[in-house]
C-alpha cells in the first residue's frame, strides 16, 4: 500500500504539469482519496489497540513479572512499531494527496 500511494502522488504530481485537467480526473482523484481516508482509519484503529495492548502486557509484566507476559509484550512491540511507521507515511501522503486534489481541481478546464 504504501508504494501504490508513493506511485500515485507521483502520478498526480505529473499530472498536475498538463494543460488541461478533466472534471471527471478530478472527480476519480476524490474517490481514491476515499479509499485512502478508510485504509487509514482502519490502520489508526488496528494501531491503537495495538498500542494499548502493549502497555498492558508491560504494566502485567512489571505487575506479575512473568516470562509469558514478557514474550507477548515483545511482540507486541514488535508489531506496535512498524504499524506506527506505516500509519505515519499513510497520514502523510493522504495529506499530500488533499493538496494535489485542491491544486488539481483549480486548473480544471472541462
């Protein structure tokens, strides 16, 4: 996901350079941005819990200091940390593509 939205703000970043600029090019940008909008809540929501889960396993572990405690709040981790990280690059290149949607929708001509 993260490489098919790289691709397509660089492909609205050309496309923005073009003379003319359809209404209906404009209309199927807002529609991928939609799409966009609910990947990303869906990852905001699994990286939340995710969140929460590890500092439960770590206040469990400082808790009871078990070694089964320990090894879920590893993992937890584990999966807590990229999940941060493709949340950020989703945020941000959704955001990116609510600037090149306004800017496209200015220059269109049809």
């Amino acid at each position: 996901m993260k490489q098919k939205l790289s691709d397509y703000i660089n492909e609205l970043e050309k496309k923005k350079n073009e003379k003319e600029i359809t209404k209906e090019f404009v209309s199927d940008v807002l529609t991928k941005i939609q799409f966009y909008q609910h990947e990303r809540l869906v990852h905001l929501i699994v990286t939340f819990f995710t969140g929460i889960a590890t500092i439960l396993f770590l206040i469990g572990l400082l808790y009871f200091e078990t070694i089964s405690l320990l090894i879920l709040f590893i993992i937890t981790l584990c999966l807590f940390i990229p999940y941060i990280l493709y949340y950020y690059h989703l945020e941000n290149g959704t955001q990116k593509l609510y600037d090149l949607y306004f800017e496209l929708k200015e220059k269109t001509t049809k």
